[in-house]
C-alpha cells in the first residue's frame, strides 16, 4: 500500500533504490544534518539492511517518491510502541535539486496523517540538530510541531558538540491544526474521530 500527499507518495523501500540510498547516505552534505553516528556504507550493507525489513515492524522507513518522478528521500516511524501509542520520527530530502520545494513539509503531513489518523497512534517525537534551522523551521512553522527541550551537548558535527531540540506532535495538536487551517496542505481522511476533530 503507498500513502498519498498532494505533491508525493510514500512507498516501501525496494531492493532496486539501493543505489540511491548509497548516494544518500554517503553524502556529507545529507548525513550532517542528521542524528546517530555515520560511517561511510557498502551498497552491499545497504541490501542487508534493505533484507531485513519486514512489512510488521516497529520501525517503518518509506521512501518519499514524487508523484511524477524518482525517489527525492526518505520519512522513518520507527520505535513505533503500540502500547503507549506513540512513536519517533525522522525525514531527509536527499536530492538536493528537489529540496525547498515542498515536499518535505509534504512528506511529514503525510505520514503525520497516516500515523494518526490509520494507525491510531497519539503522539509523534524527533529531535533535530540545533545547527539544522531549515528542518526546524520545517517541522515547527509548517507542520505544527511543537518545541519541548533540549538535549545539551548531545551531537558531535563539525568539531564541536551541539544540542539536540527535542520537538513532539500529539493527535489533538495535528487535528486542531487540521481544523484551523494552520496545517494548510494537511487534508485529513476524515477518519478523526468528533471529538478530536
């Protein structure tokens, strides 16, 4: 099943968008801006990791697809409890030419739609790079997010340490977003239920 945008799709990761997914994540440009440690990856690597998805998982990552063209990126649920209902969440717009476009902010309102309003979780959490004011700005003034802390001290880029700012979404924050129109390019299922939305 793909998960539809306005501007794109979200769709498994195949074995044959490995040699994007090597280009991605090799490129310093993309990796400094994002979490966790990074060391240069075979496409060999890459294939295991890609095998070892299955459709059941904690951890969904999805490729971000342009409804008219190739793969731009990648959107991630994964630590996904179903318990507590909640999740964490990254994103990364890998073709350089396709960024500032739209289509990050695209790609989080959809999988913000998929993961509240299909797969009934109550909350959504990331952190971002401090460093990294597009994807701030992305999240908070575009997509609704909310800023919640700071991590000090917690990423390690450019010979330096830098903080991490956590930012959260809950359910009823997305659907009053969708309500009030601040969440312009959100288009909600409908499948919220009347007193959330």
């Amino acid at each position: 099943m793909n998960i539809v945008g306005r501007k794109i799709v979200l769709r498994a990761i195949e074995l044959d968008d490995i040699d994007v997914l090597h280009r991605w994540s090799n490129d310093p440009d993309v990796q400094e801006g994002l979490g966790g440690w990074h060391f240069p990856l075979s496409k060999a690597s890459l294939q295991a990791w890609v095998a070892s998805f299955r459709h059941d998982s904690d951890d969904q990552r999805l490729i971000i697809e342009r409804a008219q063209g190739g793969p731009v990126g990648l959107v991630t649920l994964t630590s996904i409890n179903w318990k507590d209902r909640n999740a964490f969440h990254g994103v990364l717009i890998g073709e350089r030419d396709q960024r500032r476009k739209g289509l990050g902010c695209d790609a989080i309102l959809t999988i913000m739609r998929y993961a509240f309003e299909e797969l009934g979780l109550q909350r959504l959490d990331t952190t971002i790079v401090e460093f990294n004011t597009s994807s701030l700005a992305l999240h908070v003034d575009k997509c609704g997010w909310v800023r919640e802390g700071r991590k000090e001290q917690a990423v390690f880029r450019k010979n330096r340490f830098w903080a991490n700012i956590v930012l959260g979404i809950t359910r009823d924050q997305y659907a009053a977003g969708v309500r009030t129109g601040r969440l312009g390019d959100a288009r909600s299922s409908g499948a919220l239920p009347a007193e959330v939305a």
